[in-house]
C-alpha cells in the first residue's frame, strides 16, 4: 500500500469516528442503576441531548398488555440540570408528565421509581433479579420518542448477567426508538443458559 493510500484510509477511518461521535451525542441516553435491590428502587438517567429550551417527558400510562395503568404513583422524586451541573427547573404537567424549561444545551435528568411488580408484564427488583418491562419505568422526551437511544445498566451484583433481545456493543444496548426500546424486555440476574435442539434448529 503506498503512503497516499495509507493516508486515505486514515483520513476515511477519522472522519467516521467523528461521525459516530456526533451521531452519538444526537442520541436520547439512558442509565437504570439497580444499586437498591432490597428497597425494590431504581434510578434512572437520562441525557438529553440538544434541542428545544422546554422538553416534555413522559412516563407510559400502558403496560405490555395495553391496559391504562399508573405508572407515575411510583415515582418518588426528579430533578434535572444542565451539562455544566446547574439545576434546571421540573414542574408536574399531570399525573404522569413533566416539564423542564432551560434544556437548549441538552440535559441531564434522574428520578427514582419504585419497581415491585411481579409477573411477566410487570417490573420488578429485588435481591434475587431485575425483571423489567422498561415502558413501566423509562420516562421519554415527547420531541424525541422517534430519536435513537442508548440503555447501559449500573450498580449491579458481579454475577448477575443481562438478556434483552436488544443489540449491545461496549456495556450499551441500542435501539432505533423509544417503541422498540420498551417492546424489549429485560431479565437481570444470576440465571443459567442451556441450548437444545428442536425440529432441526439450534
């Protein structure tokens, strides 16, 4: 290879890291910290990005099965700020949507949810797993519930494990929309995996 070419596939090689970098930062990122099992609570972060000074969030008011249900009864508070760490304000619209005002640079918001509902169209913590059908317990920017977004999960035992159907790379789980995101559901825990074979497929 000469030293032209070696330079362009340099070039090309960076400009598709910035690139992956800016598509990145355009992403609605979300952490679910499971550090309370015992107290069945989770903490969620999400970061903004850049947009609108107003930004509405949402909390789903259906579960899997697309009964009406209040998921906001659970949420035990939420604040926000800025990237450089200045408390931005929250006000309560209704019973499960928020506002916050001062958010053109992005912003970072967390809130604690109570998480105890047992059954596979429920959610739940404990000190045994983390079941989570995450429309229950993730919050959305109503501008940007189309937006690609990101799901890392934090503060958990070493050796409970993570399966989603959701694709991962580096720690983070990805999906195109906040709809595939909650269609996706979330088993955290110290489970086993077996394979089997059946009617000719692995």
């Amino acid at each position: 290879m000469t030293t032209h070419a070696i330079r362009r596939a340099v070039q090309v090689a960076l400009c598709a890291a910035i690139l992956a970098v800016l598509v990145r930062a355009s992403d609605v990122s979300y952490t679910v910290s499971l550090d309370s099992p015992e107290q069945h609570l989770v903490e969620v972060q999400i970061i903004l990005p850049p947009g609108a000074a107003a930004r509405e969030l949402q909390l789903p008011v259906w579960n899997a099965l697309y009964q009406i249900r209040d998921f906001a009864q659970f949420v035990n508070w939420i604040r926000a700020k800025d990237r450089a760490g200045n408390s931005l304000p929250v006000r309560q619209l209704n019973d499960s949507r928020w506002q916050l005002d001062g958010a053109t640079e992005g912003a970072i918001v967390e809130y604690q949810i109570y998480v105890d509902s047992f059954g596979p169209f429920g959610a739940q913590l404990n000190s045994h797993h983390a079941f989570l059908n995450l429309a229950q317990i993730l919050m959305y920017p109503v501008d940007a519930r189309n937006a690609p977004l990101t799901i890392r999960f934090s503060h958990m035992p070493s050796d409970w494990r993570i399966a989603t159907p959701l694709p991962s790379a580096s720690g983070a789980y990805s999906a195109q929309n906040y709809d595939r995101l909650v269609d996706s559901p979330v088993e955290i825990s110290a489970f086993r995996e077996f394979d089997f074979d059946e009617a000719g497929s692995h």
